[in-house]
C-alpha cells in the first residue's frame, strides 16, 4: 500500500491540479491520501472532497510555517508500507507514481528516492546536491560566487560532474517530492522539527545515509514544480537586511551546522 502526503497552504489552484494529476496517475495502486492544509477554509475541503471523497483531510486554523512539523503529522498517520511525500506545487507527469515505486521495489538498498523536476516551461530544476558546506553557503549567498573559486564550488554543490540523466546517489534532495520506505522511516525518525523550511530535507537525508540507506535521484520519473526561490530575491547582502526568507535559511544552515559538526 502506498500513503500520500500532499502539504498546502492557501493555494487552492494548485492544489486541485496537483490532486487531479495524482489521481490520473495512480493506476490500480492501493492508496491512501492525507492531505495536511495550513490555515484551512471551508472551501477547501470541499474541493479535496470532490476529487478524492475518501481523503484524510487534516485541518489547521493557523499556518504552520514548519514544513517538518507539517510533514511529520502526516509521517504520524501513514499506514502504507511506501510513502509518496509532495508539495501542493507538483503535479505528477507520465505515471511517475509507478515508476518511483517501483524503483524501490527493485533495490532494496534505497530508503528514499526523488524524480527529477521540471518547470511549468518544462526545464529542468536543480533537486539533488551535495551536503552544504560554509564554503558553499559563501559562493552562493556573497560575490564570491561570480568568482572561479566560487563558481567551483556551486558546480560542485549541483552535482555538474554527474550524469544526472541516469539514476544517481546523491546526499540529499529537495523535499518537495520524495518516496520513502516506511521501514527506513521508523529507523530514520521523523523529521527534525529544530528546522524550520529549510535544511529539514538535508538533515532527513543525511540521516538516512547514516542508518546506510541510499538516497536517489531518478529522472526517469519526472513531475513539474511550480517553485519560487524565496530566500533569493535581490541577492547578496541585501537579501540578509530584507528578505526574512533569506535569515530563516541561514538560521536553519547554521542548525545544520551544529546538529552535525562532529559527524
């Protein structure tokens, strides 16, 4: 059985595609959905409802800007032995659902794995990475990014000496679409809720080479994402002053650090 959790926070648009591409995609799959909706209507419910009346709808009169808090309250409800976990931003392409699945099913080695990501202008997002490091953090965030030192070490980041076109281990992937084992989450643990939207995902990851399960990225499944990078706006050091996005992300890089300075 496979358990589907969708996030959502006020975007309702977006949430009935990514449901209703779900739902063309799903095939003969046993499943269930749990749909976890930050700062909830009425209305919104009902729209859930319409496309899947057996839905677990999970409501939340405020908004819960800690995507791991969000995420794990679902994590706390799956029954399935397979767990799909996506953004209400993605909308599943040529039965991606199936094919995730089955790459699990095929090596058991792997306890998480993530499809590639495209744009609505079908281009191709950068989903997987290497785990950051403080030097990544500067060449991305200051000057030192137009340099070739810094520019080294983004390429580096991104992963550009790999064929991505081909299933690849990487150290961590963006949480927006991910399928997990759940025997792999009850010896993982559930995702840090220190981290709040950023860096939850990494640290998740990281966890699940520690227990030795493998992380991958398979573009052989493909899904598009509506994505807007929020800690980047204007860039360099006036994203710092003006952009809280930009502090919650080097706030949570430097849990990050902490959490695993010795390890």
């Amino acid at each position: 059985m496979l358990s589907i959790i969708v996030t959502h926070y006020r975007t309702p648009v977006l949430l009935k595609s990514c449901l209703e591409s779900i739902k063309k995609n799903i095939d003969n799959l046993e499943y269930e959905i749990i749909i976890l909706d930050s700062q909830a209507e009425k209305e919104y419910k009902e729209l859930v409802k319409d496309i899947f009346p057996q839905v677990k709808y999970i409501p939340f009169s405020e908004n819960i800007s800690n995507y791991a808090k969000l995420v794990n309250v679902g994590l706390n409800e799956i029954r399935g032995e397979y767990v799909l976990i996506l953004n209400h931003d993605i909308v599943i392409l040529n039965n991606a659902i199936n094919k995730l699945l089955d790459f699990l099913e095929e090596n058991p080695e792997v306890g998480l794995v993530g499809p590639q990501l495209l744009t609505f202008g079908n281009e191709i997002q950068d989903s997987c990475f290497r785990f950051p490091t403080i030097g990544t953090m500067a060449a991305r965030r200051t000057f030192l990014g137009k340099t070739n030192w810094g520019k080294k070490k983004i390429d580096q980041f991104l992963m550009k000496d790999k064929n991505l076109d081909l299933p690849t281990k990487v150290d961590w992937l963006q949480g927006s679409a991910m399928m997990v084992r759940k025997e792999a989450i009850i010896k993982v643990g559930l995702w840090d809720e220190r981290f709040n939207r950023y860096f939850e995902d990494t640290d998740w990851c990281r966890r699940f080479w520690e227990k030795r399960y493998q992380v991958v990225y398979s573009p052989i499944a493909k899904v598009s994402h509506y994505y807007g990078r929020h800690s980047k706006k204007w860039g360099g050091f006036i994203d710092i002053f003006l952009n809280k996005y930009t502090r919650m992300h080097i706030l949570s890089f430097l849990k990050y650090l902490i959490k695993w300075r010795k390890r």
